[in-house]
C-alpha cells in the first residue's frame, strides 16, 4: 500500500471557503505576507489548491473558470497583478475537481490572493476552497492490470 501525506491547510495561508463563484471575484480572503512580502516558491515547495466544493453548472455548458494568482500592495486588492495562472476548471466540474500547481519563483507584493474569471458563458451554481499548502494530496489510484501513458 502506498504511503501518503496528510494536506494540511493552515487557516492563514487559506484564499476561501466554499465561496460561491457565478461571477469575476477575487477571494474571500486575502494573505498578508509582512511588510516586505515574501518570494514564495524559493526555497520548500509550496502549492495552490483550489477543490471544487459546489459543482459548477452553466446554462449552455460551456463556461470555465480561470483562477490566477493576484498580488498588491493593499488588503483591497484594488490594483492586482497577475503573479501567476494557477489553472481552468472546465464547464460543470463537479465536487471534489483539483487544480494543484506549484507556486513559481516571483516577486510577491504583500498581499496576494486568487481572482476566478468565468469564461465563455453565465455560472450559474459553483463554490470553491483555496489554499496554499506545502503538502498534497496527489495520490491517484487505478484499476488492476491497468495501462498508463504518460
């Protein structure tokens, strides 16, 4: 049997909880990463984890949603920058669908946080939790005598 970490999820380092996403938002919460930022990803890995907890529903199936992550120099995030694409949840994703990707290198302002923006169509229903941890869940298991390209 494999041996897997647990995901733990520090409630400071934690982007959103179930927030309802039909429409362009940035999360719930914003990190707070000191006076002089930090430049995450150098050093231990870390990850984004963004876990579908609603299924996303639109009206013609079409939609997806990119979730990028944003930094600024103001809890408001009034003026954001794109640090890094974290990725595209497809239309009607549905409970428990991942994105994980690997926090890059970059110069961080001091508060960064995730902004989702619904493509191609309306969500109507969908809800996400965002974090980021150093520890993932990525174990992937598979049926017997099971063939795997890579």
């Amino acid at each position: 049997f494999p041996v897997t970490k647990k995901m733990f999820i520090d409630a400071l380092l934690r982007f959103c909880k179930t927030q309802a996403v039909t429409a362009q938002a940035v999360s719930a919460d914003v990190v707070d990463l000191g006076k002089t930022g930090l430049n995450l990803g150098v050093g231990e890995d870390l990850y984004v984890v963004v876990a579908v907890e609603a299924a996303f529903t639109d009206t013609g199936s079409d939609s997806t949603l990119t979730c990028e992550l944003v930094t600024d120099d103001n809890a408001g995030m009034s003026s954001p920058a794109v640090a890094q694409t974290i990725g595209v949840l497809p239309a009607l994703s549905a409970v428990g669908r991942t994105l994980i990707a690997k926090l890059q290198p970059v110069d961080l302002e001091r508060f960064i946080a995730l902004r989702f923006t619904p493509n191609n169509g309306n969500l109507t229903t969908g809800s996400v939790t965002a974090f980021i941890t150093e520890d993932i869940q990525a174990y992937k298991s598979y049926a017997d005598n099971s063939t795997i390209t890579q």
